[in-house]
C-alpha cells in the first residue's frame, strides 16, 4: 500500500524544543511524523534518532500507537546499546541540526519534506529519505467482508460495504498466505554521498561489488535452500546479514538494517555536480559519485545503525559491537574437515581414517551426514551400521581426532520417536495458522518444525545434547545444523509459509530469516553446557544472520563441481567475512557432481588459505578421497593440507584478533589498502590477515596468473601487475613487507599431533627494515583464556638488526627457526640472548640471491623474552 506523508512539523513550528522535551534530548531525539492513508486520516509515526558511543547513529520509526505491537528483532543485540547526548546547534522553522559529544557529527533534520543528513566535519557522508521513498504500511482493523459473517462484530462504517481482500492474502502457486494483522511493509532510501563502490549484504553467489540494481532484480535477503545455487544471482540463499557497507579512498561507512523479516536492496550509482547552481555551472563542476540504498522489508519496524567508520577496521569493530565478536573456535576446527553424503558405517569411518595415516595426509575431523541416523531421526543411529558409536568415537580419540554429525531442525513425526513426542506435549513446535502443528516435509517424510524462536524450546533443545540424553555421543562429537533456512520440501519456495505462528503468536514472515541463527544458538550453549562451560563449542549452520559468528561457522552452502563455483567462492567468503563472520568456507569440490582432478587440485589450494577448510561431496558424486586421483595430484593435495597445518599458528592468532578485535580473518585488498583505488574491485585474491596475500587458481590449465601486489611502488611503476608461473602444484602466496608471521615446523596428523612441534618465525621487512607480528596460543579447548587469561599473546619485533620477543605465559615449545626475508646484506656473526643476558652465537645461512637469511637451531622459548642481534 502506498503512503502519502505529511510532518507534525510544519513551517509555522518553529520551536522543536517544546515537542521534544528535555528527557528525550539526554540520549534519544524523538519526535512524531504522520502517515496519511485511504483508511484513515492521519497515523502517527515515532521517529527515534539516537548516538551510540563509538561513531554509531541509530534511526527507529514505528507507529506511535500501533493496534498491536509490530515485530523488533530480539537476541540479535548483544546489548541495549549505550546511548550518547546529542546537543542542538541549530534550529529555524522545520530544520534542527544536532551534534555529537565530540562535535564530529552533526545531524540535520528537515521536517518537510522529512530527512535526516549525516555530516562530518562539514562533508555530507550519508542522507535518509532524500529521494522521498520512506514508507510505513501501519497496521489495520480488518477488511469489512471480514466481518461479513459476524456482522455485530463490524463496525458501523464497515457494514454492508464489500471491499476486496486485497493484500491481506497472497496466493503463491498453490499456497495462500493469508496475512491475520494485513499488510505490514517498511522501508526507506539512504543516499552515500561520494561512493561509488558498496559491499556486503550476503548471501548471494555473486560479485565482491554490489552492482547497479536500476534495470534489473533488488537484492534479496530472504533465507533459502536453493540445490546448485546459479552463479550471479541476486536471489537469497541460506543466510542473511542486512549490513551493507560503503568505501571510498578517504572513509568507510556502514548500514545496518535490522529487521528480519524478506528484505529486498536496490542499488543505484550515479554521478552528480559537487556543487549546485545553474545548469550552466552544474556541467563545469566536477561530477562526484552518489549510491542510493533503498530497503524494503515485509514486516516489522525500520531499526538502521548508521556506522560512521570511518575506516573499515572501525566498520568492522562497530558492527561487532552491537552483534558480537567471532567465537574463538577449538584449535582441531581450524584443521582439515573430511565429509561426504554420507560415510556409511563404522567400518568406512575407520577405512576413511586409516587412509589419511596411510597416505600421510593430515585431518581433524570425519563428518556423519543423515544417514547415520536411525531413519532421519536426529540424535539417533542407524542400529545396523553404527552399533556401538562411543567405541567408534573412542577410535578416533585415540588417534587425536573428532567427529561430527548432523542434526537438521526438522522432527519426524513419530509418536515413538522421543524427541518428537516430547516436544509436542510440550506444545514446543511452530504452529500453522489454524493452530495446529504445522507440518512439512524434509528428509524424514512428514515433519514437524521446533520453534527455536521461543528461550524455552532453545533451553530443552540445549539439554538434548548432554552424554546422558544423546547415547551414544562423547566429548569428541560435534555438531553441523543443516536444513534451517528452513527447508520445507514440496513447500512455497521450500520454506515454511509466512502465515506460521510462532512463540508469542508472531508469525513466520516476522522470523523467517532469525530461524538458523536460533538453532545455531541453541546447538551451541549444548555443547557448552554438556562440558559444564569448560570446553568451547563447534557448530556449523547453513542458514545465518548477523550476530550468528558468536556460536560458530557458516559455509556456503550446494555448490557445484565446476570451476566457476570455485572462482565465486572467494567473493562469497570475502563477503561473508565482512559481514562479521570470520569461520566461512566453501566446500572443497563442489558438493554437486565430480570435479576433475585438476579442478579438485585447485580447489584444496584455495581452501587451504580460508577460514573454513572442509572436503565434502554429494551422495550421486564418486568417492574423493584425497588418495583417489593418482599418486601425483595426492602428493600435492597432501602438500596443500599440510600448508595449511604449518600456517596453522597465525591462523589461530588472526582468528585471536576476530574474537579480540573484530578483524576479518579474510579480507579483501582494498580493507589493507583502503587507498589503491585500483583494489576496490579486486576478487580473485585476497589478504589473509595483514600479512599474506592469497590468489588462487580459479582458471583451468592455468600456466600463469597475474597478481595485484598493492603497495610494491617497484612493480606498480612498470605494469601494477606481477605475472605468476603456476604450475599444478604451485598457487601464489606472498607475505607483505613488514609483517612477521609464526609457523609450525612441520605439520602432523592432527593438530593435537602438533602441540609440542617447533615454531619458526619468517620476517618480511619493509623499506624501512622492520617488521612486526605476534602469536596468540592457549589450550586450545577450552575457556581458560576467558575465566583464568591462561593465554600467550607474544609479539615480535625487528628494529635495527634486532629481532625481539616478548610476552607471558608457560608453554614448553621453542622457536627453532627464523627465516629473515629482504635483508640486505651477509651478517658476519648472529646472537641470541634471553632477558637475563645470556647470550650464544647462532648457525645461520644467507641466500644472496634471494637475499633470505635463515637462522637454525635457536631452541628460544616462545613464552620467554629474548633478543636476536644481528651484526
């Protein structure tokens, strides 16, 4: 229903004061604008406009007196936010500008037409509603031929007339959403001045850039299992996280939508005059970039955060510090995942365990998938293939490794099957809108749905996973929630319909895109709870939504066997990874059909250098075991898993940062570089932490591949571009100037193989000769780094010659090598001394060629303090 506007605040109203009052100036600017409609006259809207500390604004509108509550998303915040005053600084008939404590910011609100601008320092960086599409459907009494057969319940101006059900009911296909509160629609234009290039709002199998939507489909946000995804969609598939984000060579900016209900985002790009004027002077003015950003959602309140930045690292911790940071996940996680559709019995769990010792591959964790179930039944096992699942695990924990099944939020309908009665004589499943169970089916056949919106429903689904109420289960097993977009098959678009009702009577359409990330929550505090809080959980969901990176991983989802998925995969993770969820990955290739050995080749390359590094393939595909494709390609997917065991210590470190200080463990260039306006567009390589730069081969028989290698003025002068040799076994990794970055020796079986093997510090210098990094350890496991601060976060430092180390915390692992890249010249002699001054010569060697200086046998404590002189 389109909306006409009109403001409580006309011209002749000059004196805001008076209508805000002094309570609200101390945090919250509120006010009321009115929505006028062919139903009634005038309805009142509240506008709410707040500071949060740490260059945040915050924007709600709702109706002032709505006839029942509208939908505001909770759970997602990990608090209230703190408010800040803001203080007037202007005002005249219709416009008030406010400013922030640190008078940074001003805000300008127009009353007529209605707007709000952000500035700067005097530079406009964002507007709302200055092209004019804000709108609010408010909520309705019921169309008259409602009442028709009850017509003592109508109201007098209803009776006897015969209106059209109109948008209170929607047909798709075959299934009628019927809407029981009406049409209840938002949404409103944001204007980023001087941008040209907007991020973000994941998940589409689509470009890093957001593309101009003007002749084509919005964005959706709207959480669903679409098999084999199509590349260059702007469809929404498993998850939804409503931040988009904007940057330019000078500042980075944000918008936070949230709201949770289907959500379409239209973008347009375009160029206008720096300065206004006349026509004439309009065209001699330099044009300058504007993005308009308009949000549409199905239902609930417009609630926006409007982060400032005004870097992207400022973006990231801001986001975070409404949504939460990443979990620091276990240690084994950050290995190497084994999965398939399915393993078939114990017998093919331990073969496929075997083969990996066999072939001297690394691996962490074997995954179960549906059907190690006792028919779909989920907590179950199959009683034939895996008759006793605690020695099976106990196998596996002998060879330092874990497990991980599946559990799906659909329940059979079973009255024998105890979860399913259990759950519904506690009335725990989402309901249709007749009231009943609502019903769908999903793999076991006809399914029942948890409402995992409701804490009660999360606290009994927590208890599920306790030793005593799963048999079978150990403290080896984890957790993989699939299917919770959710998937309903034979469903409209394979999801629940809208008209389902939820915890406190909210239907579905208000949730829909909350679903995942409850389960996900509730599979979590499981796993916490089933160890006492001592041990940290590992989850990973299909479906998601912002603040899902504090209970686990996500992964993108049915991809195909096919090179163009894997070229996708890296804007979709770097996508992801901004959107504050760190643990992302792509499965290793392509869960659908069979990848040639070469594509597979490639693929466990890439995979080796992202955050999530899983293999996993579909129940039609051929077996693909690492070992399965000849002994040449199994030598280099051995070297690429093993690549990623040694790197595993800066992995760990940078994950440190992403729970630390909200840093994406993978980035695009441009957030290293934010300003090479030449990396703004760049995704087929990426930055891994600070330090590495990553460009996969994403082209078949690939001979070459040219590297972006922002910051080298040597290389940019020339051509910007440096070309690669990339024979199979190669994929380009470069480590930036000036970073040190810690690594394992060797790798081992599994990480806990790995705990006691050496460290070695390679040390890229700058121009200036220096360089720094750091290395964060802990047990690993558990949540002593939280409650006891039992962690090492040790830092390393070369300055004039001198390689430094320090930091606190007992480990009995040493630093047995250094490898010092860019230096110089030959040293003629190398000390090391500990803090007390002892000191003693070290064997070095120094490749002039590659002017790389390698130090040997150094057996320095990492948990010690100690200096490397170099002469």
């Amino acid at each position: 229903m389109a909306l006409s506007f009109f403001y409580v605040f006309e011209e002749s109203r000059a004196d805001w004061l008076s209508l805000f009052g002094d309570v609200e100036l101390k945090s919250w600017l509120l006010f009321f604008i009115a929505a006028r409609s062919s139903v009634c006259s005038q309805v009142l809207l509240q506008v709410e406009i707040c500071e949060i500390e740490g260059n945040i604004f915050r924007l709600k509108i709702d109706e002032a007196t709505p006839l029942r509550a509208r939908y505001k998303v909770p759970d997602v915040l990990t608090k209230e936010p703190t408010t800040q005053r803001l203080f007037i600084s202007q005002k005249e008939a219709g416009i008030l500008v406010l400013s922030s404590v640190s008078e940074d910011y001003k805000l300008q609100v127009t009353a007529n037409p209605f707007q709000v601008e952000l500035q700067s320092k005097g530079e406009t960086v964002l507007s709302m509603n200055s092209n004019g599409l804000l709108y609010f459907e408010h909520l309705q009494p019921l169309p008259c031929d409602r009442y028709r057969e009850n017509e003592e319940a109508a109201s007098d101006s209803c009776k006897g007339k015969q209106e059209d059900l109109g948008l209170w009911q929607e047909k798709f296909g075959s299934f009628l959403d019927v809407k029981a509160h009406g049409p209840s629609s938002v949404g409103t234009d944001f204007s980023l001045h001087g941008f040209d290039h907007v991020y973000g709002i994941p998940q589409h199998t689509e470009a890093l850039l957001l593309k101009n939507t003007s002749d084509g489909d919005a964005y959706r946000l709207y959480n669903l299992d679409i098999f084999g995804h199509k590349i260059h969609d702007k469809i929404g598939i498993y998850g939804s996280v409503p931040l988009l984000l904007a940057h330019k060579p000078n500042r980075t900016a944000g918008i936070f939508w949230l709201n949770s209900s289907e959500t379409l985002v239209d973008i347009s790009t375009k160029a206008v005059p720096l300065s206004s004027g006349s026509a004439a002077e309009a065209a001699k003015q330099r044009a300058v970039p504007l993005t308009d950003v308009r949000w549409m959602s199905e239902s609930g309140i417009i609630d926006v955060f409007l982060l400032m930045g005004p870097t992207a690292f400022d973006i990231f911790k801001q986001f975070a510090q409404l949504t939460g940071t990443q979990a620091l996940p276990p240690l084994f996680s950050l290995g190497y995942h084994q999965c398939r559709w399915n393993y078939e019995d114990e017998q093919d769990v331990k073969a496929v365990d075997a083969g990996f010792d066999e072939h001297d591959i690394p691996y962490d964790v074997i995954w179960l998938d549906i059907e190690h179930t006792d028919g779909k039944r989920y907590f179950t096992w199959d009683k034939k293939k895996f008759q006793n699942p605690r020695k099976m695990q106990e196998h596996l924990r002998k060879k330092k490794r874990k497990l991980v099944v599946i559990v799906d939020p659909h329940i059979k309908i079973d009255p024998t099957y105890t979860l399913y009665s259990q759950a519904k004589d506690k009335g725990y499943f989402v309901k249709d809108r007749n009231g009943q169970d609502f019903e769908g089916i999903c793999w076991p056949g006809s399914s029942c749905y948890l409402d995992f919106t409701n804490p009660e429903v999360r606290k009994w689904y927590a208890d599920q996973f306790t030793f005593k109420t799963y048999k079978g289960s150990t403290n080896i097993l984890f957790v993989w929630n699939d299917m919770n977009e959710p998937s309903v098959f034979k469903g409209a678009e394979l999801t629940m319909q809208k008209d389902a009702v939820h915890y406190n009577n909210w239907e579905h359409r208000e949730v829909h895109n909350l679903y995942g990330f409850y389960q996900q929550m509730a599979t979590a505090e499981g796993l916490i709870r089933r160890s006492s809080g001592k041990e940290r959980p590992f989850v990973l969901t299909r479906s998601f939504f912002a603040g899902s990176q504090k209970y686990g991983a996500v992964w993108t989802g049915d991809n195909t066997a096919e090179w163009s998925y894997l070229k996708i995969s890296i804007p979709m993770l770097l996508t992801i990874s901004m959107a504050g969820i760190s643990f992302c990955g792509a499965d290793v290739g392509g869960f659908i059909g069979d990848p040639e050995p070469e594509l597979l080749v490639r693929w466990y390359q890439a995979g080796a250098y992202q955050p999530f590094f899983r293999g996993h393939s579909n129940m039609e595909s051929k077996r693909r075991e690492p070992w399965l494709f000849g002994e040449k390609n199994t030598q280099i997917i051995r070297e690429a898993i093993r690549e990623r065991y040694v790197l595993l210590p800066y992995l760990y470190t940078l994950f440190y940062r992403a729970h630390t200080a909200a840093e994406p463990v993978m980035r695009p260039l441009w957030v290293e570089f934010p300003g090479k306006i030449e990396t703004f567009g760049v995704e087929n390589e990426y930055m891994l932490g600070n330090a590495l730069l990553v460009h996969p081969v994403t082209e078949q028989e690939a001979k070459a591949v040219s590297v972006l290698l922002p910051g080298s003025e040597e290389v940019r002068m020339n051509m910007k571009l440096l070309s690669c040799s990339v024979q199979r076994s190669v994929i380009p990794v470069f480590q930036r100037g000036g970073t040190v970055i810690p690594l394992k020796t060797r790798a081992a079986k599994s990480t806990e193989w790995m705990i006691d093997i050496s460290y070695e510090l390679h040390v890229a210098l700058d121009t200036e000769a220096c360089a720094i990094g750091e290395l964060y350890l802990d047990d690993g496991h558990s949540f002593q780094y939280l409650h006891k601060k039992q962690f090492l976060y040790q830092k390393f430092t070369f300055q004039k010659n001198i390689l430094s180390s320090s930091g606190k915390y007992h480990t009995t692992c040493v630093v047995e090598r250094v490898i010092v890249l860019g230096f110089g010249q030959q040293p003629t002699f190398v000390t090391a001394c500990s803090k007390d001054g002892k000191g003693k010569e070290v064997v070095f060697t120094y490749n002039m060629k590659t002017s790389a200086l390698t130090l040997e046998n150094l057996a320095l404590s990492v948990d010690a303090d100690w200096q490397i002189y170099i002469n």
